[in-house]
C-alpha cells in the first residue's frame, strides 16, 4: 500500500444522525483498520456535537465507497488527509 488515508468526521448532532452514521461505519468495518470518536462531556451536559477519527485499511476503491456514502449523510462534515508512503 504506498497511500494511507484518515478521514475526519464532524457529527454536527449525535442524536440525529448517529445511527445513520454507524450504520455506514458497520457496512464498512473491513476497512476501518483505526477508530476514534470523542465527544464533550461534563456532569451536567453530553454535547450534541461528536467526532470521529478513521485509519482506513483495504482497497482505495472501498475507501472512497466509504466516503460517498459518508457524504450522502447530512448533519456531518467530513475532512480527509492522504499519505504518501513513497516518499
């Protein structure tokens, strides 16, 4: 693999589109090889707001199946970063 790609996701409302998004992230779990997901929480107070940080693994064409499905969603933002492990 000479590419590694992280895609950051900005859930803008967990309580509505939470269960979308985990059902994207589970059809791709293969390819999912990292996940991070945090969001702010105080006793008083769980954020609507959430993210979650992906190392993807696998086939470049399943990743990018990934993101168009992910971009499909709305109620997130999505930012990715790609590697070059050639250089």
């Amino acid at each position: 693999m000479s590419e590694k790609r992280i895609i950051g996701i900005n859930v803008l409302d967990r309580i509505k589109e939470a269960g979308r998004t985990q059902k994207v992230l589970s059809k791709y779990a293969t390819s999912i090889k990292t996940r991070l997901g945090f969001h702010e929480l105080s006793e008083d107070i769980c954020s609507r707001n959430g993210f979650v940080i992906l190392e993807l693994t696998g086939k470049k064409s399943d990743w990018d199946m990934l993101e168009n499905e992910l971009n499909e969603i709305g109620g997130i933002n999505i930012q990715t970063m790609i590697f070059d492990l050639n250089k």
